[in-house]
C-alpha cells in the first residue's frame, strides 16, 4: 500500500490531485480578477471548487494523521513554522508593498493547528484521548469562530482566509473516524512508487509556497505578450 516506509501513496496522490486543482483555480482566479481578462466563470465556480480543494487537503491530512501511531515532532515543528512564515512573510509584503496581502489564518494554519492539538494531546490515555480531542477541537473551533465574526472586519483585508469552523471539527472527525481503521482494510490497488501525482503530493508544503508566485510571473509575461 505504500511507496515507502511511513507513506500511503494513494494519499498522496489525493493530495497531489488538490495541489493539481489548486493550480487550475488560481491561474483562472488571477486570470480574471488579478489580470482583468473576464472568463464569465462567475462565483459559484470559484467557491465551489475551493470547497473541493480544501476538502481534499483536509481529508488526506487527517487520514495519513490518523495511521501514524504517533504524531511526529518534526513534522509538527515543520508545519507550524511554515503556518508562521506564511503570517510573517505576507505581512512583511503587505506593509512594504501599501497592499492587503495579510494572511492571518488560511488553510496551512488550520492544519498546522490541527496536528498540533494531536501531538499536545498525544499522551493521554486511550479512553480519554478520543473525547478529550473531540471536545478541545470543538471549543477551538467555536471561539475562533467568535473571535472572528467580532473581529475580521476591524482587521487588515486578507489574501485569503479559511474559518476553523467547520474545517478544524471536519479534520479530527475524520481524524477520529479513521484512526482505529487500517485504510489497508479499504483494499485499495498499490500504486508505482515513482508516480508523478505522488511525488506532487508528497511536496505538497513546497507547491503551496511557491505556485502561486511563479503562476503570477508567468501569467504577467504571457499577458504582457498578448497584448
């Protein structure tokens, strides 16, 4: 099932697939609202498949969370620093540049928060370590929630946001659902350890960094062509 020891290679091909429709939704987004070229999309395309991206991202993140026995440190460290890069870096941006660039919470954040509550909480009994991730993520998500519907507007716009109601919530109940079930169980046929979804995948933290950059720079020289 897996193209390495700790891998499930199905997962991240998933997770290669949502950084493939990424793509595709912020080169048509910048297409029309960054480059003014109108594509007639209109916004429902748009929020839809962001709903379909995030989905996907959060689904493979809990169920690879959940068939880790435990949650490793370094992997916790690695996504909580990018979570705070990501903040530092587009705020920096924002106030050089005179632009609402600011990235407060979005989706890196909710799945840095998320693997964080698992490894805090990673050393409580078995019988008190599913309720107690249930009932914490809950009220995480609830007062983020509030702190948010009282506060957003009063903040700098943002480049983008993800709320953690409902997303922190949909990871651990996916999360939970899962971790007492071997998705070797689902009998799902091995894929080729060198995939190129795969490999997409499993740099998924890299793509999320640099696309949308590079998508940016490529779209202005292309438009600057055309026209």
């Amino acid at each position: 099932m897996t193209s390495k020891a700790g891998r499930i290679n199905w997962l991240d091909r998933v997770r290669g697939l949502a950084c493939l429709l990424m793509l595709l939704h912020h080169g048509l987004y910048d297409t029309e609202f960054i480059f003014q070229k109108r594509l007639g999309l209109g916004p429902k395309f748009y929020y839809y498949l962001h709903i379909l991206i995030v989905a996907l991202f959060i689904s493979s993140s809990a169920l690879s969370a959940s068939q880790a026995r435990r949650q490793s440190p370094r992997g916790v460290k690695r996504q909580v620093l990018a979570a705070t890069l990501l903040l530092l870096t587009t705020s920096a941006i924002s106030v050089i540049s005179d632009l609402n660039l600011y990235i407060f919470w979005n989706l890196l954040m909710v799945l840095a928060l998320a693997r964080l509550l698992l490894y805090l909480l990673k050393d409580l009994r078995d019988s008190q370590y599913e309720l107690v991730v249930m009932i914490t993520g809950i009220l995480i998500s609830l007062v983020s929630k509030y702190i948010a519907d009282g506060s957003i507007e009063k903040l700098p716009a943002q480049a983008d946001y993800l709320s953690n109601w409902p997303w922190l919530f949909y990871f651990i109940v996916i999360y939970l659902l899962f971790r007492r079930f071997p998705l070797q169980a689902l009998n799902i046929r091995q894929e080729a350890a060198r995939d190129p979804l795969a490999c997409l995948g499993r740099h998924a933290l890299l793509f999320y960094f640099l696309h949308q950059p590079i998508l940016l720079l490529l779209l202005k020289g292309l438009f600057t062509c055309l026209d």
